[in-house]
C-alpha cells in the first residue's frame, strides 16, 4: 500500500515538472502543449485509481477470502 502512494506521489511531481516546463516556454494555448498537461494528468489519475484498488483490495481481500473457504 505504502508503494502505490508513492507512485502516486512520484507521478503527481513529474507531472507538476512537466506543466512548469511547460509553463516556462510561454502561456499562448499550444496544441502539443495541452496533450502534454493532459497525459500527465491522465497519468496521476491512473496511479490514484491504483492507490484506491490496491488498497480496497487490501480491505476486502481477507474478509473475501475466509467467506470462500467458509463456503466449500
């Protein structure tokens, strides 16, 4: 679990780099520039949708797993 927030974290700071990069160049609407932000954010959503399975899957996966060998 502790590796998931992580990764979120990892990705949340390359994406913040990319967008002051970006930032830096000049502010004019690009359209390289908003693919660019727009990936990154994609790709924070992806590592926080990883931190939230992995750790439901933590929460769930025991009391899941004792009610299947309960049931055979």
């Amino acid at each position: 679990m502790i590796a998931s927030v992580l990764l979120a974290f990892v990705v949340e700071l390359l994406n913040s780099s990319v967008e002051a990069a970006i930032d830096r160049i000049g502010l004019d609407t690009h359209r390289l520039s908003k693919r660019a932000k727009d990936l990154g954010s994609a790709a924070v959503l992806m590592a926080l949708l990883r931190c939230w399975r992995s750790t439901w899957g933590l929460i769930t996966l025991p009391p899941l797993i004792r009610w299947y060998q309960h049931a055979t």
